[in-house]
C-alpha cells in the first residue's frame, strides 16, 4: 500500500485536543510517527497508554482510533513479510524512545 498523508489526533491530560500530519503506508504506522511527533512537541503534554488516537487518512477521508496499548502490541506481534518486519522494527524504536 502506497503511502499516504494522514492526520492524528489525540487529547492531551488537559483536555485539549492535538493534531499532527504524518505520511505512512498504514494506520498503525501513522499513530507510532504521531506519537512519536507528539511527544517531541512542547505545547502537547504526556500521551498515555490508554489515550485514543484518531487517525483521517486523505484523499479520500477515513478515520480510525487506535490507543496506545493497541500500537504496542501490533508492533510487538509477528511480522508476515521481511518488510513488514523491517517496519516493526523501526516502529518499536520510536514508541520506546
């Protein structure tokens, strides 16, 4: 699957709502890159394990909701192809950093 501009969006501890666009070939690889955007981000503050992310995939739109938990065990799950394994990998990386 090509990769595609997604937005994710997550509430913070105080409620307010935070987006960030990332590029990724999958809903799951867009909520870690999210994630991992963030964390880094000064405005946005600690995102949780049970915080749900909201991922709108464009054109055309789609939305999905995932939580964290959910994103550790997908990338901890077996991997199907060397690509996806590689993808996995790299994924696992940012969530625990």
């Amino acid at each position: 699957m090509p990769a595609r501009k997604c937005i994710v969006t997550a509430n913070g501890p105080d409620g307010v709502r935070h987006s960030v666009e990332v590029k990724a070939d999958s809903v799951y690889e867009a909520a870690v890159i999210a994630l991992e955007a963030l964390k880094k981000d000064s405005w946005t503050g600690a995102i949780g394990p049970g915080n749900k992310l909201v991922v709108s995939v464009k054109p055309p739109a789609v939305s999905h909701e995932v939580t964290v938990d959910q994103l550790r065990r997908w990338a901890e799950s077996s991997a199907i192809t060397p690509e996806d394994r590689l993808r996995k990998n790299r994924l696992r990386e940012l969530l625990a950093s």
